[in-house]
C-alpha cells in the first residue's frame, strides 16, 4: 500500500468524504471511470464499508448533484439590483459552477437536486421571480427555463478547455462552404464574432429574463 493510501485509508470515512472524492473522480477521469470499486480504492477503504453511509450508486449520485448545487455562491444575489441583473448575476454563477464540473452535467441532467442543500440556488432563482411579480406557478416555470437554458449552454462546451471566441473571419470561412443563396441570413450573420460564453450567454439569459419579467400579473 503506497503513503497516500495508508493516509487514506487511515482517514475516518464519512458521506462528506465519499461524496467529495466521487466527485473528484468524474471530475477528473469523467462519469464512466466511477464506480464503487475504484472509489474504494481511491479512499482506501472496501467498497462495503461504504455502504454503511450511501446505501447505493443512486444515492451517491444524489449525493453528487447536492455537491454541486452546493458549489454554487447564492450569495452573489443582491436584492437591491433590477431583477434582470439577479437573474443573469444567478445564470452566470450556475454557468460557471456547471463549467468547473462539466462531466457531471449528465447526472444533473438525469436526477434534480432533492436535498435542502441542492436546493439553495433553486430557492434564491424562485424568490427573484417571486419579487418581479411572477405567480407561483410562472417563478417555477421560468426557474426550470433559465436553468435549462444554463445546462444547455454548457452542455454545448466539449472537451477540457473552455473555447475562446470564435472570429468573425473564422465564422465567415465555416459559412461559405454553403451555398449563399439557401442561406443568405447565416452568412450575414457569419460577420460577427461569436462567444457563446459570454456575449452569446447574456444575450439569451438577458433575453429570457425579460420575457419572463414582462409576463408578471399576466
């Protein structure tokens, strides 16, 4: 058994500590490399002695999910600003925690938070909704629009690392390879950079936001 291991091993094992190491995995090697043997491995202990603290692979990925969710700063909230910048201040902070855990947007996209903690950031979105006037049922709504609009963002982003802005030459070059006359729109709009993380995420949240925000009392 190497140093690190007997350190592992010699580390009181706990639901924080299985959690937090099982995300490190999928953090670092992706989803597939989990399992409950190589997290035992990792943790230097038998898989078994596990299950005394997360009775199943399902709970572990419940367990996931509320270790992101917790990642994300609700406290970048200021209930002093319009609602718009709330909300977009909101999207951006889900953004960027997603972005720090890209490969593990498919358990978020399979299983919701389901834990008081997972659910701060469900509670703040709802609440700035709820202060613009939205009813009950239309907070909710646009709650699961922006979120989706969110995931689906950083579902675009692949590989290790985040895209720069693509030029408008190198758009210009992608768009001339069809023919101009079936898609005159596509290489007008081809004149323009294009920066999905940014000036492209706030137009669309921006976007939302607003439509969102001009429904309240409707």
């Amino acid at each position: 058994m190497t140093a690190a291991r007997r350190r592992a091993s010699e580390t009181p094992l706990t639901r924080e500590r299985i959690v937090k190491t099982a995300l490190e995995i999928v953090d670092r090697d992706g989803l597939k490399a989990l399992s409950m043997r190589r997290l035992g491995s990792e943790l230097g202990t038998d898989p078994m002695a596990m299950y005394y603290h997360i009775p199943n692979k399902e709970a572990l990925l419940d367990g996931i999910v509320e270790a992101v969710m917790a990642d994300i700063d609700v406290a970048v909230d200021d209930p002093s600003a319009p609602a718009e910048e709330r909300i977009l201040a909101a999207a951006r902070e889900y953004r960027d925690t997603l972005l720090a855990h890209r490969n593990a947007l498919p358990i978020l996209l399979s299983r919701g938070p389901s834990t008081p903690v997972a659910l701060r950031p469900v509670e703040l979105l709802i609440s700035i909704l709820r202060d613009s006037g939205l009813a009950p049922a239309q907070a909710m709504a646009g709650m699961n629009a922006i979120a989706s609009t969110v995931r689906g963002m950083v579902g675009m982003i692949q590989g290790e690392e985040l895209p720069t802005p693509q030029s408008a030459e190198a758009a210009q070059q992608f768009a001339a390879t069809f023919p101009a006359d079936e898609f005159p729109n596509l290489l007008e709009a081809a004149r323009y950079p294009v920066d999905y993380l940014d000036t492209h995420f706030d137009f669309g949240i921006r976007s939302l936001a607003r439509g969102l925000l001009g429904s309240a009392g409707g």
